[in-house]
C-alpha cells in the first residue's frame, strides 16, 4: 500500500502545483494586472513572485514576460503614494529572468527586448555611509535613476548598480557589477568592477573583433520571422555550431 500511495500524493502535489503556476501568474486583464499602471497584451509574470508592491508606478509593456519567484518593487513599501508619473518602466518584447529583482525608488527604465538570465538584480537605490555615527541600515539611502537600452541582454547574476545608464544592444556578462556611468551602444561589459570588453564603431567594427558570429538563429520573430539562412534542422550532439540570437 506505500508505494501506490506514494504514487498517489505525489500526483497531487505536482497536479496542484501546475494549476497554482497555471492560475497564479499575472496576466494581462486580469484583476491583478489591473492594479499595474499599464500591463500590456500578451504579457504575464509567472507565479510564485516573490515580491511585489507599488503596482500603480510599474508599467509593463506589450510580450513581456517576468519569470517566476521575481521582486519588482517600486518605493520603500507596500501603500506608499509615490505621486505623479511612474518609476518602474519595462518595455515590450522583454524577458526577465527567474529569481530576477527589480527594485526602484526614483527610476528605472528598461527598454523594448530587453532579454535577462536568472537572478538579475536592478536597482536605483544604494545605502549611504557617509555618518560614521549612525548604522549604514539606518541611514537615508541615495537614489539615482537607471536605464537600460533597447535590445540589451544581461547575464546571470549581474548586479546593475544605481546610476547605470546602458546603450542599446548591450551586453553584460554574467556575474558583473556594472558601476554608475553612462555606457555607449554595443557595449561589452564584463568583470566585478564591471568594465568595456569591448566596443562597435559603425566604421571599424568590433574591437577587439568577434571571433565568430554562429549561425543564424533557428527563433522565429514577430518582426521577421525566420532567418531565410537558419539551419533547419539542429547541430549534432558535440558539435560547436551556435545559435545566437538575431
């Protein structure tokens, strides 16, 4: 009788837990979308969240999905009037990775296809320390707005530090503290302080230049569709062919 009970439970719990994920997140019409200053079309923030206030000063825009156990905060705290206009902006087209924080005081803005990894960490907030009298805890913290450039990819377990304002089509390396400073198009950052890797100039190209830009991705788009030079079939197991995204 224990095994098929165990069978037995276990089907309860994962048929329960896939209709809490089916019915937890937020999506677009729903009540709970309702509460965000714009929830675009065809987006939702997959459930469990971890934390999430401020709703009226977060705008989402249309095909972006958050991943599950994500913060997305705005102000110190749930019931704050934060006044006019909105502080968390998050474009359309974007994909937020799983466990991924979102915390924003002043402003943050994200653009259009901005993708992330996992476990990213945004922020426009940083404590103060300049009182060697008081706790660091206990001081008025400092804000400084963040920006994110259009098509910009951040990898996992990067750290976008208040006052960090990315060009479009950036790259952040996974692990990467990106420091306060404004960061031109194309930008390659990478390394704990977070530095330029490297740069695009319309003339001379990449330096230093790429070492191969893969295959063309075998990822349909809603702009294009797919790349008429994509493979259609995938590479063989071991092999090294990539598939970048387009």
């Amino acid at each position: 009788m224990g095994a098929p009970v165990s069978r037995l439970f276990s089907w309860i719990i994962r048929s329960a837990w896939s209709y809490a994920r089916d019915h937890g997140q937020i999506r677009a019409g729903s009540k709970a979308a309702g509460k965000f200053a714009r929830f675009g079309d065809g987006s939702a923030i997959a459930f469990p969240i971890a934390t999430l206030y401020g709703e009226p000063w977060i705008e989402i825009g249309v095909h972006t999905i958050l991943g599950g156990d994500i913060t997305l905060a705005a102000g110190m705290g749930p019931d704050y009037d934060l006044g006019e206009g909105t502080v968390v902006r998050i474009g359309s087209g974007c994909a937020i990775g799983r466990g991924s924080h979102i915390v924003a005081h002043r402003s943050v803005d994200i653009g259009d296809h901005v993708y992330t990894g996992p476990y990213v960490y945004i922020t426009d907030q940083n404590h103060a320390y300049a009182n060697t009298e008081i706790p660091v805890g206990l001081q008025w913290p400092v804000d400084d707005p963040v920006s994110i450039g259009d098509g910009t990819w951040l990898g996992a377990n990067s750290v976008i530090l208040p006052g960090v304002h990315l060009g479009r089509n950036s790259v952040v390396a996974a692990g990467t503290v990106v420091r306060p400073g404004t960061y031109p198009d194309h930008s390659v950052i990478a390394g704990v302080p977070g530095k330029v890797v490297r740069g695009y100039d319309p003339e001379l190209g990449w330096d230093p230049p790429l070492r191969g830009t893969g295959t063309p991705t075998r990822v349909p788009t809603r702009a294009t569709g797919t790349s008429p030079q994509a493979p259609t079939a995938p590479p063989e197991p071991g092999s090294s062919t990539r598939f970048p995204p387009a």
